[in-house]
C-alpha cells in the first residue's frame, strides 16, 4: 500500500512538473526588467556552470552562493530559456518546500499540531498570492526558511538520521540565497545539532559530503579572486569601512515588529523594493512581545523533546535573531530586507495555538492527513494561478522600451560588427538596461558593462580590452535613448 502510494505521488509530481514546463515553453513574450533580467542573467550563467556567487546585493558584494541558480537552470532549460521557465523553478522551490513541510508534520507532529500548523503555512501562502511564483530571492526564501525551522524542530525532537540531510540542503540553501537568513540558521542549528550530537556521529560523513558539494563553487571563488565575494562580505560587516551605519535599536525594534505581525495586519503587502515606514511601530512591537511570552509559556507547556516543545523554543529563538538581524541592517531600511520575518509571525502563532491545542484536544487522528493533503493541494492551486497570471501577462511600455532599446544596440552592432560590445548604462534608466541587456546575452552577443554595474550584471561582464565599440543607455524608464560610438 506505501508503495503504490509513491508511485502514484511520484507519477502526479512527474505530470505536475511536465504541464509547468509545457505552459512555460509557450507563454507569451513578455520581457523581464530590473532584478528579474539579472536573476534570469545570473542563471544563464549557472546553465552553462560558470556562476560561483549567489544574488547581487545593492552594497556591491553578493549573497554567498548560487544554489538558488543551479535550481532554477533545469527548469529555465527546459521551457526553452523563455523568462517563465524562471518562474516555473521558483514556483517547484516553493512547493517542495510546503510538501516538506506537510510530511515532516505528519510524522513528527501530533495530529493537532499538524493541522495548526500546515492550516497556517496554506493561510500564508494564499495570503502572499502570486509570490509563490516570484524569482526574486527576497520572496523564494520565505516558504523554504519556515520549512528550515519546522525541520530543525523534527529533527531535535525524532533524531531521525535522514533530516539532517534535508536540514543541510535547506541551511545551505537560504544562507546562499540570502544572506539575512545566516544568523537564524547558525543560532536554530546549535541547539538541534548538540541534542542529537550522537546520531550526528552516525550520518556526518553524508552530510559532509553533501555541504562540501553545494558549496564547493563557494569555495572555488574565494579561493581565485582577490579578494574573494567571502572576503568582500567580512570587511562590509566587520570593518565598516564607507557603508552606510547600522540601525538604532528603537527604529530595528518598530521594523521588526512591523514585519513579524504584517501578515495578520490589513495592510499586509509584499515587498518590492520599497523604503518603509513602520507606522504603528510601538504597538506592534507590544504584541510581538506578547507573542515571543507566549511561545515561552508554550515552552514550559509542551512535554520536553516534543516536536512542539522544540518548535516553540525555535520559534521564539529565531523571532528574537531576526530582531539582532534588523540592527545589523546599514542605511535605510528596505521592505525586502524584513519581509521573510512575515512567516515567522506566522509560524510563531500557529506554533502556540498547536502547542495549547495538544493540552486540550485529545485527538484529531481523523483529520491530520486530510487536512495535510488539502494543504497540498491548495498551495498547488494558488501556485497554478500565479503561473496563470504570468502567462497571461500582456505587454506593456516597459516591454516595449526592451525592444526598442535591444533593437537600437543590435542595429548598432551589424553596421560596425565589434568584437565586444561596452555598454554604458545611466542609472534613471538600469531597469529597462537588464532587460536589454538580457535579450543580447540570449542572442549571444559579447558585451561589457562600465564598472559601475559589474556587480550586479556579473564579473563575465567586466571590460577585459576587447572593448572596440560603445553604446549608452540613457532616457528615463519611459523614453530610454541609445546613444553609439565606435571607440578610438
């Protein structure tokens, strides 16, 4: 009976997988701009396994690692390099990390707890709409970091030697991804990996073997650049030097806060980019202090090396990183820089209520695995919608301005055929810029950015003297203008 089960969840993941791919291969030609057309940049690269670094950060360094890339590859080749096929990827991320989630529950979690707590993981999900779908590494890290946690607490609690495993893929994942995430997992694993020190013992030559390989391009960049993306990221948080200063602990509290309870707020959004103001900043800082004594309370409530006990101590743990986190933001405060705090709040009140359920609820056997499943299946449905909309996504002005702008440059390049093409682009203009950009890179066209954006389109990118033409993208969003010259 297990048996035919799997066969049947492996033959449903096959057609579920194949349909993507299919509805992504032929979605309309719309163009990526902005961080989307260096995301889709960024994993041309990994296709072709040149990528060692993960996403861009605005502060000229990038997250740790390009797993988040390589994941996506596969699926961006297999729709064809169409722009969907990027989403396609984020959107499989996303819901293996909910069917994660779904079945450590079910066998580590009492069924109470399982229907708190997957009911709450659906509630989020369906509440955030379209994000399952987003390639933005702000958004993909979200559903997998409440994934991280919940597989932790299982973890500390069952001692089961398989989750280690899974606990390394998704550490290594989000620290790699972004680097926010770093002091959650560092802090979360301490404690699981010295309770379950002696089946470590048993399983370390695996999950050594298994860190080594999604971090060896990691290390293979450090080890050939001066200085390394590693060594770049030390000297922006340790020495300071010209970046912006950290944030005041009464500001990093209201932000904090905001963010924790913003998914059961009215005004719930999610991020894209923006400056914040943390409005009622106090008052939410007062319930998240509610919540964090609760999860506590919780704690002394819930039977000791229970999966709930654990998850509450997690919880409240990581609630309280990700408020140092906050204070170890420099300048002005982003709305993507919090944002992934919105399912802790989540996590964290649902991590309550199961732990309180457990004491008063004596079973709900009958329930669990269909509330799992339906949990399932809803986060599938909410996923096949975001999809729906990207495919049916009209073009626009900013669509065309790509065109016009890729149309200008290529025109550019059969009248005076250069071995490499330097492109200046103006910063007004960058978000049109990437996605031009991106059209000549999938046209094959060899180009250099000016020094100002290596960062951020990739060091493949860097002028290297081949250099013998010249374009700048000038204009604004809404009028770009291509200027040319051939240089001396």
């Amino acid at each position: 009976m297990v048996i035919q089960r799997r066969i049947v969840f492996i033959v449903l993941v096959a057609a579920g997988a194949a349909a993507l791919v299919a509805a992504a291969r032929h979605g309309p030609p719309f163009r990526e701009v902005s961080d989307g057309a260096i995301i889709e940049i960024s994993t041309l690269d990994a296709l072709n396994g040149k990528l060692l670094v993960g996403p861009y950060s605005r502060f000229g360094w990038h997250h740790p690692g390009p797993l988040f890339f390589y994941l996506l590859a596969p699926w961006y080749w297999a729709a064809g390099l169409h722009t969907a096929g990027a989403q396609a990827g984020a959107l499989a991320i996303n819901l293996a990390a909910v069917a994660v989630v779904t079945s450590v529950l079910l066998r580590a979690a009492k069924p109470i707890a399982v229907v708190v707590v997957a009911a709450a993981v659906a509630a989020y999900v369906i509440r955030a709409g379209d994000m399952i779908v987003s390639v933005w590494n702000p958004h993909v890290i979200i559903l997998p970091l409440a994934a991280f946690v919940i597989v932790s607490a299982a973890l500390a609690a069952s001692g089961r030697t398989a989750l280690f495993l899974w606990w390394a893929a998704m550490a290594s994942f989000l620290v790699q991804t972004h680097l926010a995430t770093a002091p959650i997992v560092a802090i979360v694993s301490m404690p699981v990996l010295v309770a379950r020190r002696d089946e470590l013992k048993a399983i370390w030559p695996r999950v050594v073997v298994l860190i080594g390989i999604v971090w060896l391009p990691v290390a293979v960049e450090q080890a050939t650049h001066r200085p390394g993306n590693l060594t770049r990221i030390a000297a922006f948080f340790f020495t300071g030097g010209d970046a912006p200063s950290v944030q005041p602990l009464s500001l990093a509290a209201q932000m904090w806060a905001s963010a924790v309870t913003s998914a059961f707020r009215s005004d719930f959004v999610v991020a894209m980019g923006f400056e914040i103001n943390p409005g009622a900043g106090w008052a939410n800082v007062a319930v998240t202090a509610v919540v964090i004594a609760l999860l506590m309370l919780a704690v002394t409530k819930a039977r000791r090396d229970t999966f709930t006990w654990w998850l509450a101590a997690l919880c409240a743990i990581s609630t309280l990183v990700a408020l140092v986190a906050t204070t170890r933001i420099r300048g002005h405060i982003v709305d993507h820089e919090i944002f992934w705090m919105s399912a802790l709040g989540v996590l964290d009140c649902a991590t309550i209520v199961a732990v309180f359920a457990e004491r008063l609820v004596d079973s709900a056997h009958g329930i669990a695995t269909s509330v799992a499943v339906s949990v399932m299946i809803a986060c599938v449905i909410v996923g096949a919608i975001g999809m729906r909309h990207v495919l049916q996504r009209e073009r626009g002005p900013e669509d065309r301005n790509v065109d016009v702008v890729t149309d200008a440059i290529n025109e550019h390049i059969r009248s005076v055929k250069p071995r490499r093409l330097l492109v200046n682009i103006e910063p007004p203009v960058w978000t049109i810029a990437a996605g031009a950009l991106l059209q000549l890179d999938k046209q094959g066209n060899a180009f250099a950015v000016d020094n100002r954006w290596v960062t951020m389109f990739g060091e493949r990118f860097a002028r290297n003297g081949a250099e013998d033409a010249e374009v700048t993208i000038t204009g604004s969003p809404l009028q770009p203008v291509v200027v040319a010259r051939i240089r001396e």
